[in-house]
C-alpha cells in the first residue's frame, strides 16, 4: 500500500470515527489532523472539502453493507436468521457509537447536497434490503405477521435507530435489546 492511500485511510477510518461519537458538523479537520499527526493540508489533498469526505464515509458504510450482504448471501441463511444478523450489526454499537443513519439524518438539513443524496442512498439501500428480506420470510412462512412488508420495514428500521440513538444517549443497551426482543415477537406473531 503507498503512504498516500495509507494516509487517506487513516483519513477515512478517523472521520468515521469522529462522525460516529461527535456528529458530522461536530467534527472539523483540525480534529483529523491531530488524531493521524498529519496536517490539515494533508487531508485537503486527499478530500478537498467536507463534503468530499462525508461522501466518502458514506461510500465505505454502502460498500461494508454490500460485503456483508453478499457474505449473508453466500451463507444461504434464513431470512429471519438474515434479520437477526442485521439488528446484532447495529447492536455492536449501540452504546459507544451513533449509528451513521441516525447522525446524518438527524442533522440532514444542514447537510451538502452531495452528501443528502449519498445519504439517501444508503437509507433506500438499507430499506430495500429490509423490504426484501421481510417478503422473503413471509414467503416461506418464517415471518407470519400478516402486516405489508414495507410497512414492516419501515417499522424494524425506524425502531432500530430510534433505539440506538436512546441507547447511546443513556450508555446502556437495555432499550435496543427490549426494541429487538419486540420486533423478533412481532415478526413471529
């Protein structure tokens, strides 16, 4: 690996983590440069802008999503044991860190316009997996709740951040774990 694209990965893995403790208008590049001892300069070559480096955030959360996705895939698991895998991926951070659909949607209104869209994009690819996945469980029985799939989407989705962002909020996962303990019932009813 050359130092420059080591340097924008440090860059990348930085930003990351600043976007996910702090927020993303919390954080500047004053922040990065001193957590990776570069100058700002530095990440200016790599990320011209602020808006460059959300993007470029986003497009890492989108291209894990699709790895892991895919790896599920290859596994040829359930759609429920699908879902269970997908709240134990939020679950993993539900105390230290913001879920990066939670902070940027909680502050989208402030955000560039590239970044709104690269945003949405990563929220329909994340409904649409959801969508999928639900249908599929109703399909062969595996989910009997009788609700739409896209309401039920929008339902394990909408409970998963809002759990996340109190499960941050109080340092402990009580009301994520009582939040997927309530959504695998209501799947299952």
């Amino acid at each position: 690996m050359t130092l420059a694209v080591d340097t924008r990965e440090q860059i990348l893995e930085t930003a990351r983590d600043l976007l996910q403790r702090l927020t993303y208008h919390a954080f500047s590049y004053s922040d990065i440069s001193a957590e990776v001892g570069i100058r700002k300069a530095s990440i200016h070559y790599h990320f011209p802008t602020k808006e460059d480096l959300g993007v470029a955030i986003v497009d890492v959360y989108l291209d894990e999503f699709f790895t892991w996705r895919a790896n599920l895939e290859a596994n040829r698991i359930s759609p429920l044991a699908k879902l269970q895998a997908y709240f134990e991926m939020f679950g993993c951070i539900a105390t230290d860190k913001i879920c990066p659909l939670g902070t940027l949607s909680a502050s989208v209104a402030g955000l560039p316009e590239r970044l709104q869209e690269k945003l949405r994009e990563l929220i329909y690819t994340h409904r649409a997996w959801l969508r999928e996945t639900l249908k599929l469980g109703q399909e062969c029985g595996e989910i009997i709740s009788d609700q739409p799939h896209v309401e039920l989407s929008a339902l394990v989705g909408s409970s998963l951040l809002g759990a996340l962002q109190i499960a941050r909020a109080t340092g402990t996962r009580e009301i994520y774990d009582a939040v997927v303990n309530q959504l695998n019932r209501t799947l299952k009813a």
